[in-house]
C-alpha cells in the first residue's frame, strides 16, 4: 500500500517539474515583443480562442485585437463606430 502512495508522490513531483520546466521555455521563447506562433487570445466579440498568427486583426492606436473571423472583427468594428 505504501508504495503506491510513495510512487504516486514521485509522480506528482515529477510532473511539477516538467511543467514549470516547460513554462520557462516558452516564457523564454516569447521574450523580446515577439509574437509566438501558438500566444492564444481571446476573440473580444464571440469569446473564442484564436492564435494571433494566422488570425484576423484590428490595430486600434497601439493595440492589436485578435478575432477568429472577419465576421467578428466587422461586428467589432461596427461597435466601435
Ligand atoms: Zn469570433
């Protein structure tokens, strides 16, 4: 008996370590303003999550909206007007 609670302690252990381990990566990986290819951002009109590359965006003064179709970002457009 002990011994499953053992490993199930290991494992638990282990797997902290692989994820922060791998959360300094990518907080690495997206240093310096570059946008990372797989930065998920919310669609401010139908909630969705979408990846800034490959998306549709609006740039409204210094600020980029991100929105999974041109539907959204016409509908975001209009709220604004
Ligand atoms: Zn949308």
């Amino acid at each position: 008996m002990w011994r499953f609670v053992i490993l199930a302690v290991l494992l638990l252990i282990v797997y902290f370590m692989v994820r922060s381990a791998v959360r300094g990566f990518l907080a690495r990986k997206t240093q310096g303003g570059t946008i990372g290819a797989a930065e998920m951002v919310q669609d401010p009109v139908c909630g969705m999550y979408v990846t800034k590359e490959g998306s549709f965006f609006l740039q409204r003064g210094d600020q980029l909206h991100f929105f999974c179709s041109e539907t959204c970002r016409a509908s975001y457009e209009k709220k604004l007007a």
